[in-house]
C-alpha cells in the first residue's frame, strides 16, 4: 500500500450543545380587590415556590404596582451557578383553557441571567386592570412560562466524517404538563356597639390623653377593645374634641391590616 493510499487518521471532536428546558405555571389570585386595598405600592403578595425548567421559583404580584399590576419572576433557594432564562407572563381569560391573549401578556426580549445578585426579574406595568374577562369571581389567573438555556460541552473523542449519523430516529416534543398555585386574600369582618353611659361625667376626667376603654371583644377572629379618648388625644391633629380608637386586646400580636368607619349620632 503506497502512502497516497494509507487511510487518513480520524480528527479529535467536540461539541458545544445549548439546550433550551421549558415549564408552564398558573398562579390563582383570588381575592383581588382584597389584595389592593391590603397592600400599598411596592408590597406584594408571593406564590409557593414550584417547580419548572429545572429550578424553583416563586412569582411575586403587586396588586398596586405601577400604576397597573407588576409581576416578578424570583429564582427560589441558592442557585449553584447562573440560570439563563426567558420569561413570558399573562393574564388568562377564564375557561380559556390556557390560552394566550396578545393584549395581556409581557414576555422578556432576551434571556436574563438569574444568580445570587439577581434572584428576581419582572414587569412593573402588565395591564392596568383586568377586565371582565381575566376577572371572575374577585379571581385572576396568571400564567408563567420559563424557557432555561444551558449550555454543554461534550469530547466527542474521534470523529468519523465518513459516518452517517442519520440512524432514522425522531425525537417527539412532549407537551408541557403545566403546575398550578393559590394565593387567597381574604377578609373578614365584624361589628361591635359600644355603650357609654355617664359621658359628661367622663369630660371630668382631667387631661388630655386620658382614655376609657371597653372590655375585651372578638370580631372578625381577632380579640379587641374600643379605647375612647373624651377630651382628645394629644397624638391627634390639634382641634379634635374627641378620639376613639381601636387596639388589638394582646399588645404581643402583631396588628393585623384593618380598615374600619367610626359614626355618632346625638339625640
């Protein structure tokens, strides 16, 4: 065999692969109107965490974000190294059946990078206000699709160039099997009366500040009293006559958020 004929030697190879992993999830919020009166601008209320693409993550709404809601991707737990990933989220039409709407829906112009500087990223003006048809029943429902870009590096060892790689086989896309998640706002309410006999008598008790107060009630799954202040509270804008207010019955609790109408009437 002449040199000219010896077979040539197979060249090394490698291969660099960026494979993209895709996750759908829903998160119901119900009680809507409830979360924009609970929370103020910049406060949000957050889903579990759920799993998708390869990662935890948790989405973070903002009932009052921008003058709309604003919603937040926020990768969960320590991420071991950057996670590169596209997001899409969208308000779902109910009974829609998953179905994407162009006019509610904002989705990231390229992949950002998540990593322990970065845990979060999202839109701060989605839509203004849902209407009639992404809100049924005080309940919205957002939909959250992650696409993950990874990128590998393989040795190949040799490489036959002669070889037909072609062995026939197909790959077959499994649709996503998307996860869901709750957030519920709820509200409770309570009325109470409370009676004060002898009021002019109560004027005699000297100093601003001084207070009467009623005993202990539950209302609303919460224990209170009524704190009434017959000349004032100095705490209070100057020129009020009268104050009343309420208090949690356990100064060791914390408050909850509550919103409540004072109203007298004179016979």
């Amino acid at each position: 065999m002449s040199l000219d004929e010896a077979p040539l030697p197979l060249p090394s190879a490698s291969a660099i692969s960026v494979t993209a992993t895709s996750g759908l999830h829903v998160v119901r919020l119900s009680g809507y109107s409830h979360a924009k009166l609970l929370l103020g601008a910049g406060e949000f209320v957050e889903s579990a965490a759920f799993k998708a693409a390869g990662h935890s993550w948790r989405v973070k709404v903002y009932p009052n974000g921008a003058g709309s809601i604003a919603l937040y991707l926020v990768l969960a737990g320590e991420p071991k190294a950057d996670v590169h990933a596209q997001f899409q989220f969208s308000l779902l039409r109910h009974g829609s059946k998953l179905t994407l709407t162009h006019d509610s829906g904002r989705i990231t112009d390229r992949p950002v990078t998540f990593n322990a500087n970065t845990r979060g990223w999202g839109f701060d003006n989605l839509v203004e206000e849902p209407d009639h048809d992404h809100l049924k029943d005080d309940t919205i429902l957002i939909r959250c699709d992650i696409t993950v870009l990874k990128e590998r590096r393989h040795d190949l060892g040799t490489l036959d160039l002669l070889r037909d790689c072609n062995d026939g086989t197909t790959v077959q896309e499994t649709p996503l099997q998307p996860s869901a998640s709750t957030i519920a706002v709820t509200a409770s309410t309570g009325c109470h009366v409370v009676k004060v006999s002898g009021y002019a008598q109560t004027k005699l008790l000297p100093g601003n500040g001084n207070r009467i107060k009623s005993a202990k009630f539950k209302e609303a799954g919460h224990a209170w009293r009524i704190w009434c202040y017959p000349d004032g509270d100095r705490r209070r804008p100057p020129g009020t006559s009268r104050s009343t207010s309420s208090s949690s019955a356990d100064p060791r609790t914390s408050t909850p958020n509550t919103s409540s109408a004072w109203s007298s009437t004179a016979n």
